[in-house]
C-alpha cells in the first residue's frame, strides 16, 4: 500500500526539478529577432541593421532588381544567391557583440551592409 502522501511527495519533487531547470535555462536562449533587408539599384536597403547581442537573427532578403544578387558574409559564415525579384531566408547564430559586413558579391562596390549586434 502507497502511503497517502507519496503522490504528494512525487509532484511536488517533480515540480521542483521542473523550476529548477527553467531557472538555469543559458541566458542566450532568447527568441530569433527578425529582419528585413531589399536589394535596389544594386544596394542594400538599409544598409545598417541593428540586432541585440546573443540573440538569434532571421534576415528576410528582397531582391527588387530583375537580376541576381549574391548575398556574401565572411563573418556570418554565408554565400547565397537572391534570383532577380524574388526573397530569401537566413537565420544566423546567436549574434556575440561586434558588427557583422555583408555584400552583394555580383556588385561588391555598391551592395555592401552590415549587422551590429550590441
């Protein structure tokens, strides 16, 4: 026979562990901040995106140009072609503090960007 307040017991251990692990949840775990970038006359529009540090990143890309755009970034670790009039979707890492350079590949001199988490 199970004593009375066994069930009890059990729940409240359970409950217990149960906060104890949302309390030491990493701090990085905060939700994907979104953002949208289009590509116009061969430029980033805007060209300057600003994100809160450690927090994940989606970049919504709109090429609004009929040509192809190649979407570069050495220190976010990403090569993608954006085709002529039409979007992509990247999501990024927990961004740590510093700023993050992109460019149009195809038009280096005038499709240049950045991220600054902070």
């Amino acid at each position: 026979m199970t004593p009375p307040n066994a069930k009890l017991l059990l729940r409240t251990a359970s409950l217990t562990a149960f906060l104890t692990a949302v309390a030491q949840a990493p701090a990085g775990a905060a939700s994907a901040v979104t953002l949208h970038i289009s590509i116009k006359d061969h430029r980033f529009q805007p060209a300057e995106l600003k994100v809160p540090a450690n927090t994940p990143v989606t970049l919504v890309v709109r090429n609004l140009d009929p040509t192809p755009e190649e979407f570069e970034s050495n220190t976010l670790r990403v090569e993608k072609v954006v085709g002529g009039k039409s979007e992509i979707t990247l999501n990024f890492r927990p961004l740590a503090p510093g700023r993050y350079r992109f460019y149009g590949d195809f038009n280096e001199a005038t499709a240049q960007g950045a991220i600054t988490a902070e």
